[in-house]
C-alpha cells in the first residue's frame, strides 16, 4: 500500500529540552536551599528513570491518571536527589517539586528540534496525515500546541488514553484508528531502538530512527514522498476529514491489562 500517513515520538524526535535537566533540577534546587551539581543530579536521574516502574494506570480515567502521572513523577524526582546524595534535605520538598513539574509543562523549557516543522509542513502538503504516538504524560498537548505544532499534527496520543505505552502494539493501533490508517499505509519516527523502531515494526509500519537523519526536514526525501510545497506555504490538512479537535486528549481510556514496558528514557519531570 501507498504511504497515507506519519506518526512520531515527542520528546528527541519533534521535540527535545532546552537544557539539560540536570540543569534545570539543580538550578530549581538551589533556589529551595539544597546545591548539587548538575552533573551529579543528571546522572543519578538517569539512573532513576532507567529503573522506575512503567508511568501507565490502566482503567483510570484522563483525570486519574493525570492525579498518577503526577505522583510517579514526584517518586523519580526523590528518588533522584536522594541517588545524588542521600543527605539531601528540602525544607519543602513539595513547594520544590511543584514549581519543578511546572516548569517542565512550559514551552520556555522545550523547544522544537532541527527540521521538524518544515519535514511536518512538507508531509501534510503532499496529503499525508501526521500525529504524534509518546510515552510522555498529559501535559504533551499543551506542550506541542505552545510550540506551534497544532496546526500539524491530526493526534497526540500518549499512555493515559489507551492504557499502554510503546512499544506495546494498542498505543500504536490506537493512533492508527484514529487516522483510519493501516499500518502498511503508514511510517513511524522516533529515538528509542525498542520503544519506538521495533515497536512500530512489529505492527507493519515503515520505521525510521531520528538519528540517521541529518536533520527531521530530510524525512520527506527518506520516504519518497512526492516534491512538497515550501516550507512556508499553508499545510494541507492532511489525509484524515475531522473535527478542529485534533490536540485534545480523547474520552476515557477502555480498562486494559496492566502494560508490562517499562517507561525508560530522558524525559524530565
């Protein structure tokens, strides 16, 4: 079948941090009392997050899981100061970690990644639809319609809506049927070997990693898709007919059994 539609990961792939989160972990820190180095905080984050329990609560409505998303996060951030120097101290550790996981739900704290614009500009003016399919929490739509990615993308589909998360095959089967694509019909792209490249290769998509582009505005060559307009002119609507509601989480999630993937990776708070 013919190529109809693009699908994406978020974080390192459209989108990625300004800084480091070492970074900003430790400049946050510092304002709430307790000095560590970025280098020490952002090593002990990785190490964290490589070993914390998957950020998927199948059954629970979006307003649930948002409570749950919440608290993991806020887990793996103790979790984090607590690897870098099990001495730490906050005086308040809940001011700190509130104004910390609002600042990672800010556009000032992510920005677009080299390409991706024009490569989603040039997709959906050859009719191709294009959505994003992330194992980030619910704050991505907010998120990528602050960095302008709204008038791009036909969905955002993360963990909370559907009850699993890459590489599981329903989180990609979900945002398949909201395009009313089959896989054959369609490429993904993303930065996780597993999650993401296996994953989708494992339902029948065209799989492409990030990283063998030298930037995402080479995606449209590596597909083969037709000559596109300039990255300026007005996208087309892409390959789906739907309503102007394409960046808002859908209904409640069906129950499902509990997803066995682990949510690893980089991403912040």
């Amino acid at each position: 079948m013919s190529l109809r539609g693009v699908l994406f990961d978020a974080a390192g792939t459209l989108i990625e941090l300004s800084e480091p989160p070492g970074e900003t972990y430790a400049r946050v820190a510092a304002a709430h009392g307790v000095a560590l180095s970025p280098w020490r905080i952002g090593d002990a984050f990785r190490r964290v997050v490589a070993q914390a329990t998957p950020m998927v609560f199948p059954g629970e409505t979006l307003e649930r899981s948002a409570e749950l998303e919440r608290e993991w996060w806020r887990g793996v951030v103790r979790s984090t100061f607590l690897a870098a120097d099990s001495a730490t101290r906050f005086d308040d550790f809940d001011a700190f970690f509130a104004e910390l996981f609002a600042r990672f739900g800010r556009p000032g704290s992510w920005r677009s990644r080299p390409g991706a614009r024009d490569a989603l500009r040039s997709l959906r003016s050859t009719g191709l639809a294009t959505g994003v399919v992330s194992n980030f929490d619910q704050r991505l739509a907010k998120i990528l319609q602050d960095l302008d990615f709204q008038p791009l993308l036909d969905c955002v589909v993360v963990p909370a809506q559907v009850g699993f998360a890459k590489p599981s095959r329903e989180i990609f089967a979900f945002a398949l049927d909201l395009l009313e694509l089959a896989p054959s019909e369609a490429a993904f792209v993303g930065d996780d070997a597993d999650r993401d490249v296996r994953g989708a290769e494992a339902l029948g998509f065209r799989a492409v990693d990030v990283a063998s582009l030298d930037t995402l505005a080479d995606l449209p060559e590596r597909l083969g898709t037709p000559a596109a307009q300039s990255a300026g002119a007005t996208p087309a609507t892409g390959g789906v007919d739907r309503p102007d509601t394409k960046m808002q989480l859908s209904a409640d999630p069906p129950a499902a059994a509990p997803n066995p993937v682990a949510a690893r990776g980089s991403r912040p708070v």
